[in-house]
C-alpha cells in the first residue's frame, strides 16, 4: 500500500510537470548554504588595461576588517588552488602548492589568486615568462602591468582589507612576484619570491650553463600547449631514458609530439645560446637597474631540483647597491623546489630531526609578512636565515658571504692517485681519463627514470641520492679525500677550474661535491657509506670562453673548463669524506652532447654523437670552496 505522503509528493511532481516533459534536477543557478563556512569567496573578472580580464579569487575570512591582502599570480589555476580540499574551513582548502595554511589563516589574510593571461579563467593569450615591456615586448603590458592593475582594483574592491597587498609564490609564481616589483603599485608592501624563475638559460628551468634540460620537454608542452593544459605529455617508454635515447636530439623528441606549433619551444630552438634573447629578459639584469623599492625575502631552497640559480644570483646582483640591501632579505635551507611551505623533516633519505619548513614559517616568512602587512611592529627577523646542512642548525648573519674568493677560501687540488688534498698541489701529476660514450650516457638518477608526476618517480629528491651507483661506473672520475679527523664548513657557490683534453671537437662537464658518510652510521644505518651531493652543476664545453658565441673544442688539446657550482651552506663532520666526482653526462636531465661540434645540439643528427677520451689534467684542477676553512684530514 502506498503511503499518503508519498502519493501527495507523486501528485505534486506529475502536477508540475503538466506539460508531460521530464522534470529537471539542475537549477538553473545553484546557490551554496555557505552559512556555516568561515570564509566567503568571490570569483572576479578584473579588467587590465588593455581591455583583457583576468580571472581571480578572493578568499575572506569571515568577520575580516583591516586584512592585509596576500596574493599569488599564477599559470597553475588559481581556482584549483582555492579549492584543495572539500570544506566549509579556510585552512582545510588551502593545502597544497602555494598555499601555506599555518601561515595564511593564523595571520588572518586575505587570500588572492589570479590566472595570469592566457591559462585557465583568464583571457588573454599565454605567453611563457612574458618578457618585460621593452625590446622582446613592444606592447603595453606585462607582468608588472597586470600586477599594479590587479591591486588598483583589489584596493578599491575589497572592504575588508586595510589596503596592504603582498605577493607570494613558488618557482613560475615566484617569477610573477619578481615582476611585481617592476615600478610597483604604491600598496604592494612586500614580496616573497621562493624559489623563482629568474634566469632560464644560466640556471633555472630550461638550461644550465647551456646544456638544455630534457626533462622540462613535458612541462613546456603541457603548459605551452593549451589554455587549460587539456593536452597532456605523453610517454612511448616507462623509462625516460629510454625514452630520449630513441628520440635522438631533444628538438627531435619535442617535434615528435607536435612541439613545433609551441612558441616557445620554437623560441628554444632558435636560440640555444645566451643570446640578447635571453640576457634581455634574464631579472637579476633587468631589476637592479629598475631598482629594490619593495621589502623583498628571496627563499632558496639548497637542493632545488628545478631552479636552484634565481634566488641566489637575484640576491648578488641586488645586494651591489646599498638602497637594493635595505630592501632586502634571503631565507635558504634544505628542501626541495618549493619544500619550505610543507613539512620539512627530511632531505630525501637524510634525517633532518626538525621540520625546518615549519620553523621558517613561523620564525622568519611570518613575522615579515606581519611586520609589513600589518602595523609594522613585529619584529623583522635577519637579513639572512639560511640552514646548515651536516650539522642541521639554523643559523642567522647580515649577508652572504663575498661570491667572490678571499682570504678564507680553500683551495681543493686533485691528486694523482683520485685523492683529494688541501696542500699544494701537485706537480707534473699526469692524467686521469675515461671514455665518454653518448649511447651509453650517465644516468642522473637509478634506471629505470620515472618522469615528474609519474608514480615511483626520484624526481623531487634527485639532488639528494646516493651517488655511488655513478661512482661506480667507468665513465665517472670519483676523487674522494682522506677521512676528516675535524668539521669542515662551507658557505657560498664553489667554482671549479677543471683543465681536460677531449679526443671529440664539443663536449660536456659535469661536477658533482660530494659528502661520503662513514661506511656505518649506529643512528641510521642506511646511510652508511652514503654519497651526498651537496652541490652539482654542468658545462656545456662550447660555452667554455663565452656563453653567448660558442666554439668547438680543439681537439687533444688542453683547455680550462670554469664549472659554477650552485650555493653550498654545509659542514662536513668528521668522519666523513669529501668526494668530487667527474663525468661528461648526466642524462636525461640534461640532453646528450654529440661530442662532435654541429651548429645546434638540439636538433644533431644521430651521426653526430660519437665516443671521446676524456684526459684531466691533475695539476691543473682544483675547487674553490668559498668561504671555507681548512680542515683537518
């Protein structure tokens, strides 16, 4: 028998549907009972000044009066980012890239986030690190353009805001936060740029020292390719290695796969060395000339597998002028590409015994957020914050040491017997050698390489693996020293002076400074006899004289090869063993030398890529170690 209510509500849903068609479940707007949240969000359309609108959200907390605004300019969809987990509560949607819960809620921000033009809600067309108005942008709009309009309208728009704006991001969202301070808008009070694209051909992204970064091909096609990244990379091997080795050239794999209709990818192609391309749009060339008018932490992370150059070298070029240094900060430890905004209690394996991105959270990013978004009486925290790895203490001081060598610099020389040794260096000490072979490459990672974002992937702690599977190989000089009866301490970016002939006419140099544990270690066991690297860095050997006009390699003839290791703040303890290892690739990170001099690598033929003799010279390479003091061995 059926119930009385439900033939009165069978009645009424027949009575509404007079007509005889289906009822329909979806309203034609649906409004959310958000009484119970403590947050209200608005999605706006701002306009810029081209006419362009740029889709953004502005997260409120409830009962909010005289909030600092704190804002991120991104290509990564600023409505996902606003909604990370499913909940009527502001710190539980906030969790990942980006966001940093602790620091937004407990401070009782604002919370901002734009699509840049051209990706996902924003209108416009995409334009990857759209350079500065200027030679390479001859319109009216820019980066710094967007900024300042964004913020004119947010000052005006959003009552509960005391009209105090900082911006924030990590790696292309630090790049937008650099280009903010590009004549800024009089309420932008602070800018944290961590870990930021500053430079993509020195350092950064898409090359280092002219050896191009393979392993960015699915990046710029994913971002490059459509508005909402809708296409995606895809593989024809699990292993990348594998992967590359068929596809030849790195212009050869990206045609493959359609790259050839991205502009930038065209715009890589056409220019593989450091040309006015890319010393035109590089920051830390471009900023110091605009000059530092905004407060501004750059954060480095140590072992930053993506962009592990902008920070530093965007610090040094900044710090040169004394009205730049009284704007200026730098926080550094020991994380990943964006590892600071997220639990940090370890380095890969390595166990760290403190979550070190909490601590900069609380001590440092957030008492100078406060101190300039609020009413300026928190205490700034130091100039510097930076981490010392090995004996996992934080420490504080006015500035980096000089990049350049001085008094307390050590000089590491090569020994013949693949020693190391702090003494004078040897004389008439001969060659080591190994073979170089492209077909059989250095791998950077164990095979089989999980590409980023695939389950299983090394990717975000690749700087941070054990070594000894390259030390064990024949194509890797491994010169390690005798065992350190004292701490050793570091504090800058070593430069190597490496003096080698080659039997090719082009080639790459790869260095590698190493901390090798002791062979047992009681509070870890797995780490016993563990190659840390604590820098690493390459050459592209054409580039040897000049980045911007490279030339062949004279073959069997001796050249200096000046490799730039990235920022090391470290301490060696006793015990362990300093190693600096050697090699011509490091694949597929970093696409494979021909060894033979073609016009453009990235597009050789296969019949370019031979084997060559690599012949060090021992007298003639040594290490500088910045800010070192001598140890004893």
């Amino acid at each position: 028998m059926v119930s009385a209510c439900v033939l009165a509500f069978s009645q009424s849903a027949l009575a509404q549907q007079a007509d005889g068609s289906v009822y329909t479940d979806m309203p034609a707007e649906f409004h959310i009972s958000d009484a119970s949240f403590d947050y209200t969000r608005r999605d706006v359309m701002i306009p810029m000044r081209d006419g362009v609108k740029l889709h953004t959200v502005i997260l409120v907390p409830k009962g909010a009066q005289n909030a600092g605004m704190l804002m991120t300019r991104t290509p990564y969809n600023a409505a996902h980012m606003a909604s990370l987990g499913s909940s009527n509560h502001l710190a539980s949607i906030l969790p990942g890239y980006d966001n940093m819960p602790d620091v937004i809620t407990e401070g009782g921000y604002i919370r901002v986030l734009q699509d840049i033009r051209g990706k996902y809600g924003s209108e416009g067309a995409f334009v990857m690190n759209r350079p500065m108005r200027g030679p390479l942008n001859g319109t009216d709009v820019d980066e710094s353009t967007d900024t300042w309009d964004t913020i004119e309208w947010l000052t005006h728009n959003v009552p509960q805001s005391n009209g105090k704006v900082g911006i924030l991001g990590v790696s292309y969202d630090g790049y937008t936060a650099i280009t903010a301070l590009f004549h800024p808008h009089p309420a932008l009070k602070v800018s944290v740029p961590m870990n930021p694209m500053v430079d993509g051909w020195m350092g950064d992204d898409w090359f280092h020292n002219g050896a191009f970064r393979e392993e960015m091909l699915p990046y710029i096609y994913d971002q490059g390719a459509t508005r909402k990244n809708t296409v995606e990379w895809w593989n024809s091997a699990y292993d990348s290695y594998t992967l590359f080795l068929n596809g030849v050239s790195a212009g050869a794999v990206g045609k493959s796969r359609g790259m050839d209709q991205i502009g930038f990818f065209k715009q890589i192609l056409a220019h593989p060395a450091y040309d006015s391309w890319w010393q035109l749009q590089a920051l830390d060339r471009l900023l110091p000339k605009e000059g530092l008018k905004v407060p501004t932490m750059l954060v480095h992370s140590l072992w930053d597998q993506e962009d592990n150059y902008g920070a530093i070298a965007m610090y040094d070029a900044l710090r040169k002028n004394s009205d730049a240094r009284s704007n200026l900060w730098l926080a550094m430890g020991p994380w990943n590409h964006g590892g600071e905004i997220h639990a940090a209690s370890t380095l890969g394996v390595v166990d760290l015994h403190s979550d070190t991105g909490l601590y900069f959270r609380k001590h440092v990013l957030s008492p100078f957020l406060a101190h300039y978004l609020k009413d300026g009486t928190v205490p700034l925290p130091a100039r510097v914050t930076a981490y010392r790895s090995g004996e996992n203490e934080w420490e504080t001081m006015d500035a980096l040491p000089s990049p350049d060598c001085d008094s307390r610099c050590s000089i590491l020389h090569f020994q013949p017997d693949h020693g190391l040794g702090f003494g004078k260096p040897p004389v008439n000490a001969g060659q080591l050698s190994y073979v170089s072979d492209p077909e059989h490459p250095v791998s950077y990672v164990s095979r089989p390489v999980i590409s980023k974002g695939q389950a299983g992937s090394e990717w975000r702690w690749w700087l941070a693996t054990d070594q000894r599977n390259a030390a064990a190989r024949s194509d890797v000089l491994s010169l390690t020293s005798d065992v350190l009866t004292k701490p050793f301490t570091i504090t800058g970016q070593p430069l190597m002076h490496l003096t080698a002939a080659t039997t090719g006419t082009d080639g790459d140099f790869v260095v590698k400074l190493i901390d090798v544990y002791p062979d047992e270690v009681a509070q870890q066991p797995a780490m016993g006899g563990y190659q840390l690297m604590v820098s690493g860095n390459i050459l592209r050997g054409r580039y040897r004289k000049s980045f911007e006009h490279p030339e062949a390699i004279p073959a069997n003839v001796k050249q200096v090869y000046p490799v730039r290791l990235p920022m090391v703040n470290h301490t060696f303890l006793p015990g362990h063993r300093i190693m600096i290892q050697v090699q011509s690739s490091w694949f597929p990170l970093y696409d494979r030398n021909p060894q033979t001099y073609v016009e453009n690598i990235m597009l050789a033929p296969k019949e370019a890529y031979k084997p060559a003799t690599i012949s060090v010279d021992v007298a003639g390479s040594w290490l500088e170690l910045h800010g070192g003091t001598k140890p004893a061995l």
